[in-house]
C-alpha cells in the first residue's frame, strides 16, 4: 500500500531529523504507534521495518523508549527460576546457603 502524506515544511524540521529520510520517519512512528497501542507485534514490526532479527528489533523499541513488557508475572517466573538455579547450583557444588564451599 502506498500512502502520501503531506507536511508542513516548517514542522517537517521539527518532526524528522536532520538527514534522516521522511519517509522511513513516517513508518517508524507508525510501527511504534502500532506496538505501544498493542496493534503490531515485535514480528510486525520486523516485517513492517525490514529488520532481519528480533534483536534489531528490540533495540528500535529500546531506542525509542517502547520497552518490551513485563508483567508481575514474569517478575515471579524470573524469580522461582533463579532460586531453583541457585539452590541446584548450591547442591551440586556442596555449598551452604551463601554458597561457599563448606569445610571438610
């Protein structure tokens, strides 16, 4: 789909940087707009940018201030895996609770 905008050119200099290609400007602030509205998902975007990797485009949105989300609930997953990983680690290296070695 082809879509022609018209600006202002003396608001063109206050929306799009200096160099920076308008139109990319455009579709940039349309996929960021898409995902902070939960319209597009990070493959959209991928899609919609050209990005070969997730990676490219988790950077774009950490550029930009879109963060990735993260619930309460990936707070308390993220948590139970890290004690498991820690008391496992702990066990299998004969550690104590602060895991240092104990004496023998």
């Amino acid at each position: 789909m082809t879509i022609t905008v018209e600006i202002p050119e003396e608001l063109a200099g206050q929306l799009i940087a200096a160099g920076q290609n308008p139109a990319r400007a455009v579709l940039e602030a349309i996929a960021l707009e898409g995902y902070r509205s939960d319209h597009l998902t990070e493959a959209d975007i991928r899609k919609l940018l050209g990005f070969d990797t997730r990676i490219e485009v988790h950077g774009f949105l950490k550029e930009h201030g879109a963060f990735l989300p993260y619930t309460d609930e990936d707070l308390e997953h993220d948590r139970e895996v890290a004690s498991h990983v820690a008391r496992r680690t702990r066990a299998e290296h004969g550690g104590g609770p602060s895991g240092t070695r104990r004496a023998g």
